[in-house]
C-alpha cells in the first residue's frame, strides 16, 4: 500500500518509479479521486457544523416560544441530515476507489535496482562453490536410480492429478531431514523463534501481505472463505497486523516450516517434469519485523543466513538482484539465491530474499511506537530458508554418483541416524 502523502508531495517521482516497473503513471488519477474524497469529506463536515449550529437554534426557538421558527428550522436539521449522509456516502465510495487502486499497484523499487524486463535483466552479486566436473553425464533428480523408488509421480496423479508427488521411504526421511536442518539451524545458530502456523488463512490476511487482490488466481481457496497459504511469510507477517510494537522488540525474527500451495496459474507446460514446480510443497520461511532504519542491515543478514545454509550443505549457488520487471510485487528489492542443478546444467532460485519497506505494514496496518513516542509503520521482510523440495533436488543432483547412487552432504549425517549414502536401490546405508 501507498503512502498518499508521499503521491501528493511528489507524484513525478511516483510515476517515475512505476515506469520502472513498466507501469503507465498513475498519479494524476490517484490525486484526481484523493481531491475529490477530500472535498466531500470537508463538505460532510461543514453540513454537519451547519446542523450542529441549527440544532442550537431549534432549541432556542422551542425555549421562546416561536413555533414558526421551531418548526422552519426542524425542516432544516433535517434537510442537513439527509445531505451529510448523501455527502458521506459519495465520500466513502471515493475512498473505496482510492483504496482498490492503490491495493493493485506494486511497490517501488529502490533507487539502485537494476532496471530490466525480466529474468535475463537480473544482476549477479557473487557465487560460491565450483560446481563439480563429472565423468559421467549427470541425470536430473527424477531419473538418479537411488531417487526412482522415492519419487512416485503415477500414484500421487492417481490422488491429486498433475504437479504432486508422493516421497517414499529413505527419500521421505531425507527430505524431513532437510527441514529439520534448516529449523535447528535457524533456532540454534541464527537466533530466530521457531513458529507453528496454519495453513488457512483469513481473506485479510491474504491481503495484508499482498497476494490479494491482485494474484487471487495465482493461490486456492475453500468455499468457506479460507485462503491456503503461497508461504509462510502470510501467517508469519500478519502476526503483527494491528498492532502497535515498542521499538524494543524489534527486530522480530521468526521461522516455520509449512506445507505452502500454488496454482501455478501463468507456468503452463514450464517445468513439468519431476518436483521442481509443484501445487503442494514445503519451505522453511523466514520473516523479520524491523524498524525502517534497520531493513536494509537485515535484508543482508537474512541472504546470508540462506546462503549459509547451502555452504554447510556444500552446494554450489549464486545470489542475484532481481531487475524492476523480476521483482514481485510487493518488494522493493529482492536477492534470489540459485543452487546449482548439474541435471539441468543451470542454476535454478531456492530462495527468494525480500524487503518491503512499510508497503506491507500499511496494508496490515502494522506500527511500532519510536523514540518519539508516536507510531511509525514497520518494515517487513520475507526469504525462503530454504525451499524444501528444491533443496531434495539439488543434493540428488550434486551428490549423485556413477553407480546410481547419492553421497549425502555431512550436515545431514545426525538426522540420518548416521547413514551417509542413498544406495541404488533407495535405501539409506
């Protein structure tokens, strides 16, 4: 959400920086209904100040005994009853047209974004890990035999169609072992508060970090009004909706691991093979609370927690920022951190790190009290630590050796019960 103040200070610089996001300028329309809810508004108000002055008068004409007066003035208060009310119904239709436009435009991106189209716009910030040479042509995930028994596409289509996954046996326990790495990583090393969230989520909620109304197709609902939740960042980031936080409890860092779901609506026939893109999938989420002058220090800090992750798991990666036309929509910078995928002989996104100023706190109505003592808007912040599903692959794929089976990276060794090795027939040994 916007600051209308900001628009009306500067709406050149506003329509400066939806150009960027390849958006035609909105400000002169913005202001246009802004003008005209302001002016009914002091319309309403004067009406009402009129009837408050004659409301008076009424009362001094019944005291004097001036039943024509009374009365004249009874058809007034009246008449100023029915215009205030016309008055401020034309204002909060205004204001609902204000609101519903601005709700739909993105959030602007910083000063130092890169501009660009799309993903081929994006900026590579650095890598880490050489990627390991093979003397054997690496397989994708689903067709490394130590995976095959794990990953059941046929039954999990019989259950639920197109783009789900059935895990099986050692394969689901290595992808468990992934998110308790991830959960006990967070917890113990990073210092952030392990959460339990639900899935469903309320319409509010929704758009409160704005996945609403916008991509309402792009998420599933229940026909009782429930939202499933894209992430974890919705329950994680709408815990703050309403309130007012003392500066002392900034930052808030927090973490969960969640079942997520997608529609997938605009990745018709990309990527439909394997687990890389599915309707039902996991991720370790992570959302920090800040306060404005903190946001930028922890968008640092949370890319390299992600980044962390990968290292201790030794698999190759790079971070990039993300152009104007990549970014979503309510970030206002944002560093996608790729895993290297040797089946794919490309790096593909794992984890998505974003700062959103106070676009999102506005829109949940979010605040701390500062120094001063008054409320200011908080900033929030999102990124993925890590996709669950995606980093399965990505060990599969980089561990995998000739014989068919999959070298485990040692982190993962204690959630194993010691084991090291998926063999080719799928057992841990």
């Amino acid at each position: 959400m916007h600051d209308i103040r900001q628009i009306r200070e500067n709406p050149d610089a506003f329509d400066a920086a939806l150009a960027r996001r390849g958006l035609a300028p909105m400000a002169a329309e913005i202001l246009k209904i802004d003008t005209a809810r302001r002016e009914l508004i002091q319309a309403a108000e004067a009406a009402q100040a009129a009837r408050n002055r004659a409301s008076k008068e009424v009362g001094a004409a019944k005291a004097r005994g001036d039943e024509d007066e009374f009365q004249r003035l009874r058809e007034v208060l009246g008449t100023r009853k029915d215009e205030i009310a016309a008055l401020e119904a034309k204002a909060k239709a205004e204001d609902a047209r204000l609101n519903d436009l601005l709700m739909g435009l993105p959030n602007l991106p910083q000063a130092d974004i890169p501009d660009g189209d799309d993903e081929a716009d994006n900026v590579e910030l650095h890598r880490w890990g050489t990627p390991r040479s093979f003397d054997f042509a690496p397989r994708e995930h689903f067709d490394i035999p130590a995976a095959r028994t794990g990953l059941d596409f046929p039954l999990a289509a019989k259950l639920s169609g197109s783009r789900f996954v059935v895990l099986k046996g050692a394969l689901a326990r290595l992808h468990r072992a992934l998110a308790q790495f991830m959960l006990d990583t967070h917890v113990d090393k990073n210092g952030l508060t392990e959460m339990w969230v639900p899935v469903l989520v309320r319409e509010e909620a929704m758009l409160g970090t704005g996945q609403l109304p916008k991509f309402a197709e792009d998420s599933y609902s229940t026909t009782n009004g429930w939202w499933m939740i894209p992430t974890a960042e919705v329950p994680l980031t709408n815990t703050v909706a309403g309130e007012i936080l003392d500066a002392e409890d900034l930052p808030r860092r927090m973490c969960a691991h969640t079942q997520c779901f997608r529609s997938e609506a605009g990745s018709a026939g990309k990527d439909t093979k394997g687990m890389l893109r599915q309707h039902q999938f996991e991720k370790v989420e992570m959302v920090s609370i800040t306060s404005p002058e903190a946001s930028a220090a922890e968008l640092q800090r949370m890319t390299r927690i992600a980044e962390k992750l990968l290292e201790d798991l030794l698999l190759p990666y790079r971070t990039i920022v993300l152009c104007t036309g990549d970014m979503g929509f309510g970030a206002q910078r944002t560093h996608d951190i790729e895993v290297w995928l040797p089946g794919q002989n490309t790096y593909r996104e794992i984890s998505s790190v974003s700062v959103c100023g106070d676009f999102q706190a506005r829109r949940m109505n979010a605040r701390y009290r500062g120094a001063d003592g008054k409320p200011a808007f908080v900033h929030t912040l999102n990124g993925s630590g890590l996709a669950v599903g995606r980093c399965l692959i990505a060990v599969l794929e980089n561990g995998q050796q000739q014989d068919g089976s999959v070298w485990i990276p040692p982190a993962l060794h204690p959630y194993l019960g010691g084991k090291t090795t998926l063999a080719p027939d799928g057992r841990l040994v």
